[in-house]
C-alpha cells in the first residue's frame, strides 16, 4: 500500500470535522475522514477528483 501524506482542508473545523487529502502517489488522489484516520480511505484518479470538486461550486 502507498504511504499518502494526507493534508488537512484549510476549510476544516476546529474541531477537526473535515476531509483530509493526499495527492503525493502518481495518479491517485486519497481522501479520508480527518477524525478517524486509522478508517477507509478512498481513492480517485485525478480526473475524477477534478471533476467532484468543480460539482461543488
């Protein structure tokens, strides 16, 4: 398994209620939830990323 180096959302909580990205593997973007890092982790290509995060605005 690749060791992602997961990054905190500047967006994110005081209480840490947030998503934590990591996009240091080629061709993977991991994301998990910031309050339970030991859990799943989910990984999208780049593209598909891209493509969630434009649906949000």
């Amino acid at each position: 398994m690749p060791e992602f180096a997961f990054e905190t959302s500047s967006y994110s909580t005081v209480n840490g209620e947030c998503v934590e990205v990591a996009r240091n593997v080629s061709h993977t973007v991991a994301v998990r939830d910031s309050k339970v890092p030991a859990g799943p982790v989910v990984r999208l290509t780049p593209e598909s990323w891209t493509k969630f995060t434009a649906s949000l605005k």
